[in-house]
C-alpha cells in the first residue's frame, strides 16, 4: 500500500533556473501549465529528429507539464469546469458557485463542452448522493448509525413510498416517563424550577401576547441628544433643553436620559393610536434613579395629556412619598405605594405599572408593592406622551435618571413577582 506524501506536492524542476526547464519544444522557460500543454507536447518524441537525442531541458519540461496536472488535481481535489474541456457521462467537476457537478450527458463522438454546469441543467446535475442507496423506499429499514424509520424519533403513518415523504416527528420523548411540570414567570424562576427536579418548565410570562409600543433602551454617548424608539412605531421622539444621555452609571446598556432644567426638560412624542389604553392589558415600567431625596418636588417617569391639562395619566413619584400611576391627577384613579425603602440618589429602583383585566399591579424592583381592583376608564386623551415630565405644569418637578423604558398593550409583562431584566428588552 502507497503512503500520501505528506507535504505540499508541487511539479517537477518547478525550481529551475534560467533556461534549464524550458516549454517543450522550445528554448523559454515558463511555469504557465497553458504554455507547456502545447502542440509540441502533444506529438510527443517525435519533434526530435532520427539521429538527435531529446535536450535535458525537454526532459525537465515533459516531467514539469505532468506532474505540475498531478499538483493541481492533490491541490483541488476535483477539478474547476472548463469552457474548453471535453466531458462524457459521469464526469466530475466544480462549478463556479464552488458545487460539485456531474455531467449527464457526452460521448466519444459528441463530448459535453462548453456548456457551464451552473446554468446548463439538461448537460448537468448537482453530485449529491442518492439517498435511494441509503433508505429502502417501500419498508421501514435499520441501517448502523442512522436512526430507523420506526424508532423514536421518527414514525411513519404508512410506509414510506418515496424519498421524500413527510414523517411524523415525536416531540416529547417515549422514555422519559412521568415527571413534574412546573409554570414560571421567569429565567430565574426557570432556573430554579429545573434544579428542584422539575421535567418540564412552562415559561407563562413567554406565552402572552402583547405588543411593544414604546422602547427607550436611552443608550448613547455623553451629553448626547438622540433618543430612539426601538419599538415597531419607531416614534420620533423630540427632546427639550436640558435632557441628555449620560454614561457615567447607566442601569443597562451604554448610557441613561437624565433631566437637568425640571419640569423645563424631558422627552415627548406626539399621541397615537398605539400609546392609547382604552380597555385593553398594558404595562408601563422602567429603571429610575432620583436626583434628590427631598419630598418637596415630583419626580415623573411618564405622563400623556394635553398641555395644562390634568385631563391625563402619569407615572411619578410625588411629593408626598407615593410612587404611582394617577388618572386625572388622581381623581379617577389612584395606584400608588410608599417609596421610602427607594429614597436615595445612588441606585436605580426598577419600576413596572401592569394592568391585567381590572386588576392593577405594582412593582418595585420586581416585588408586588400595590393591587388595586378598579373598572375606571383611563382618559382617552389626545395629547403628547412625556417622559421624564409632567404634561400638566413645570413647576415642583425634580430632575430624574431614567433607563430602559417600555410601554407595551394587548398584554402585560409582568403577573406575579420577578426578577427586574438585566439586558436590555426586545
């Protein structure tokens, strides 16, 4: 048995010098295999006359010309098609889309030439293996290291009658016997769930269906005055004098929006059907980190009304000490809980408002704070949605850090306790 060279095969006298290899026939050296492969080469000795003997230079160009066609083929493995190569039945070669071809068609008489495998379907076809040689098309088969057509996972209905035919594909495992199935509302509770001993995980809070309306991730560079909406509004959002992105201690990502003219500054774009409530679930909830701990001010993560008016909704922490979602200044509605245990100015406390049915929650850094139980009707207004500001009035509004704001409806993303997200949403 032969060994592979076990090296990199190049021609023969591939290194001559000067003219000690020259082209076949003739008196110039040149590497170009299209120069060598000539006509000379082709009639063989017999350019050599009666009584002369062959040159060492036309043995060094007769070695080179073969072994440098050896050298290729090592190299390539199958040969490039060429425009001018004579193919038959059953010949080999790659295209120019780099697949392997086979020729269908040639004889002695009339050889396959010039046709490209990649546009000439009639003269060629893709070389693929005929799984025909693999699977018996009529009856289930066992075949070593190929899973059988009536072992799990796959079972036919009937037998298969072609290569193709459609099987019905087991999704849950005949061996796995009975196990404990466990419903989470998180990767954490997921993560948990699994390590007690559970066998399937149901994560509830991946079924819901909602759509995001509003998503401000508040990334940037600092001092920066963009802020893009990565919802499917894509809401254009307008920015007042003093607001910016800031990239000293953002929660998530690059960078948080921080408010430095009150009530003056802040985010708004103007109303749309998507940012209106009506009777359908939604949640509004983000990261907010106070600039001051004094009760003399507000501090807004979002309101939607007109100018002046208190004919609107709001997200804040008033006040009084109550963070809250208020319809019509509170008249309407009130879910509001203490922020005592958050009153500082150096973390970011993960706020999240979700209304499911008639039921309002809550969340202060993922833990249920306050329910309310309530069948009042959000105003439908048609004024602009602010962020970080108060749509009624500028006055006794304190600056805010926020970070990671959504609004979504048709759902809620949260319904019972959870841990607050770490990367950004969407």
């Amino acid at each position: 048995m032969l060994n592979r060279y076990n090296g990199n095969v190049e021609p023969f006298a591939k290194n001559s010098t000067g003219t000690n290899r020259t082209i076949f026939g003739d008196t110039v050296q040149s590497d170009d295999i299209d120069d060598n492969l000539n006509t000379d080469f082709k009639r063989g000795w017999e350019i050599v006359g009666v009584n002369d003997n062959p040159t060492k230079q036309d043995f060094n160009a007769l070695a080179y010309t073969i072994s440098n066609l050896i050298s290729y083929i090592y190299q390539q493995g199958v040969p490039e098609w060429s425009v001018g190569q004579k193919y038959y039945v059953g010949s080999r070669c790659i295209g120019s889309d780099n697949k392997a071809y086979k020729s269908i068609d040639g004889t002695e008489l009339t050889p396959n030439v010039g046709n490209d495998p990649v546009s000439e379907p009639t003269k060629w076809e893709l070389d693929t293996v005929d799984i025909s040689q693999f699977v018996d098309k009529t009856t289930a088969q066992t075949i070593g290291g190929i899973k059988t057509f009536t072992a799990f996972p796959i079972t036919p209905s009937t037998p298969p009658t072609n290569n193709y035919q459609v099987a019905n594909k087991k999704y849950v495992d005949d061996n796995i016997g009975s196990g404990v199935v466990v419903e989470a509302n998180s990767q954490a509770e997921e993560d948990a769930a699994f390590l007690a001993g559970a066998t399937i995980v149901i994560r509830l809070d991946l079924l819901t269906s909602y759509t995001i309306q509003l998503l401000l991730h508040m990334d940037g560079t600092a001092g920066g005055t963009t802020f893009t909406d990565s919802s499917v509004n894509g809401a254009a959002m307008s920015v007042l004098a003093g607001t910016s992105t800031q990239t000293t201690a953002p929660q998530i990502g690059t960078a948080n929006m921080e408010t430095t003219s009150g009530g003056s500054s802040g985010l708004y774009t103007p109303d749309s059907p998507a940012l209106r409530f009506g009777s359908q679930d939604f949640t509004i909830e983000g990261f907010i980190k106070l600039t001051t701990t004094s009760t003399a001010g507000h501090h807004f993560m979002a309101s939607k009304g007109a100018d002046g008016s208190l004919s609107s909704w709001y997200l804040a922490l008033l006040n009084g000490g109550n963070m809250g979602f208020m319809v019509d200044n509170g008249s309407t509605l009130n879910v509001s809980a203490s922020f005592a245990a958050y009153m500082n100015t150096t973390t970011w406390t993960h706020v999240s408002l979700n209304r499911e049915g008639n039921v309002y929650k809550l969340y202060f850094n993922g833990v249920l704070a306050q329910t309310v139980t309530s069948s009042a009707v959000i105003t439908e207004n048609t004024g602009n949605l602010h962020i970080g500001r108060w749509n009624y009035s500028t006055a006794n509004v304190n600056n805010v850090k926020l970070d990671e704001f959504v609004i979504v409806t048709g759902g809620v993303l949260r319904t019972a306790d959870f841990t607050p997200p770490t990367t950004p949403i969407g």
